[in-house]
C-alpha cells in the first residue's frame, strides 16, 4: 500500500511566506527558511516553495532564499515560479530542489516539459495546474490564478503528463483558502485521466478534510495545504495520527 504524502505549501513573496483566499487577500506569514525547517523536523513528507509572483512580475524566481532553505531541511524539496526555461531548471537544482513545478512556463511552452524530462528525468518535473470552473468547465488559470487561458484542465493536464511531466499538482482556485475541503470532484476527473501521483491542493479546513480526501479518493497520493499548517490549527502529527487510526497508510515518526 503507497503511503499517502502530507505536504506543507510555502507561498513566497518579497522574502516572506504568504497566504489569501481564492488566491487573493495576501497576508503575511513567517521567514520561509524557519518555516520550512520547522516543518521538516515535525513530520512533513515534502515541501513546496512557490514563489507566488515571479510569473506574473516577468523576473527569475528566488534563490537566496531557497538555497538557504534546502541546506536545512531533509525531506524532498519542490521549486516553482517563474520556471520559463531549461536553465531554470538547472539554476533551481542546483539550489538544492528535488523537484522543479511549472505552470505558467508551460502554458507558453509546452515543450519545456519534454526539454526539462530528457535531460533530469520525469521524476524531477511536476506539472502545477491552477484550475476554476468557468461555466461549469474546469479552465486553466496563468500567472498565479490571475489569467484564463480558456484551456480545458483535463485536456491540459494529460497533455502534459504525455510531454514527460512525472506529478501533478491539482490547485483548486474554487476552493483555494475556503477550508471547506477538497475538491474532490474536480480531483476525480483528473485521477480518471493520467497514471501519475497527483497531490491534491487548495480547501484543507481540518484534520476530517484529509481524512476525506483519502477515503473518498483512495488513489490521490498526497494532500498539500498552507494556512491550515502554518497558523497552527492542523499540526501534522496529529493529522497523520488520525489518518492512521483511519487505516490510511502514512509515515510516522
């Protein structure tokens, strides 16, 4: 039985860890290096940096900050924003990330996917899609949520994986910071078309939401949140806990 991953989102900007709703609303959080070792000494499987506007802002993402971080934490590590080429890749690597996440780079470039898996490996290339139903369609957002690209997200999302991408990360926006649960239905149409992990992202309100999300979707291999971890109202021992005395298979410590 794969063991199901609980994944801390780290949403950077200007230097700080950030989090709003529906990803709007930006308040700050913490330092992202304080952030990111906590969480690694405390039972997180993974994390993810995303620099939240490096797409929409046209520049490269932070490195400073990451190259800090990386050197502190022992669990893998996962990179996006402002991901446009090859070189990208490359620099952010050799930052320290174990995963490289691409969104917006994609959309205009499709191709990077491919470039980026020949030369690293699938496994190092995670396709991030940003997803809100446009008249009852799954549609495909740009540049932190801010553009629709009028791309069908399931379409998308098995192009890409067919390009080489070895992960998905599926973000609502519908239920981004809402803390109602996850979207399940928009998660489902999505497990039904690819056979490569896909982490479910945007809706944890508590510890029942992860609980859910496994139960009622037995083949999504991670649940990724924010400002459920990082104000403290789910601590992931106690979710891995609960999902463990759920029968849901998870690392503990």
């Amino acid at each position: 039985m794969i063991t199901k991953r609980i994944i801390p989102c780290l949403d950077v900007k200007d230097g700080r860890v950030v989090k709003g709703v529906n990803f709007k609303g930006i308040s700050d959080v913490s330092s992202p290096v304080e952030l990111a070792e906590y969480y690694s000494n405390n039972g997180a499987d993974e994390l993810v940096f995303y620099d939240i506007t490096a797409s929409f802002e046209g520049r490269k993402l932070f490195t400073e900050i990451l190259t800090e971080a990386a050197s502190k934490i022992f669990i893998p590590l996962t990179v996006g924003g402002g991901i446009n080429t090859v070189e990208d890749f490359d620099r952010v690597l050799k930052c320290g990330a174990d995963k490289v996440s691409v969104n917006s780079g994609a959309i205009k470039n499709p191709k990077l996917i491919s470039e980026a898996a020949k030369r690293y490996g699938n496994q190092c290339v995670v396709i991030s899609a940003d997803v809100k139903r446009v008249d009852g369609v799954f549609r495909v957002f740009s540049k932190g949520g801010r553009e629709n690209t009028g791309m069908e997200a399931v379409e998308w999302i098995k192009r890409c994986v067919g390009e080489g991408a070895g992960e998905v990360v599926l973000n609502s926006i519908d239920t981004d910071g809402v803390k109602k649960g996850f979207d399940t239905e928009m998660l489902s149409a999505v497990l039904d078309a690819v056979n490569v992990p896909v982490i479910a992202s945007g809706g944890a309100g508590g510890i029942s939401d992860f609980v859910d999300l496994f139960k009622k979707l037995p083949t999504v291999d991670a649940g990724l949140a924010a400002s459920v971890f990082h104000f403290g109202e789910v601590k992931i021992p106690e979710l891995k806990r609960e999902l463990d005395n759920n029968g849901i298979n998870v690392r503990l410590k």
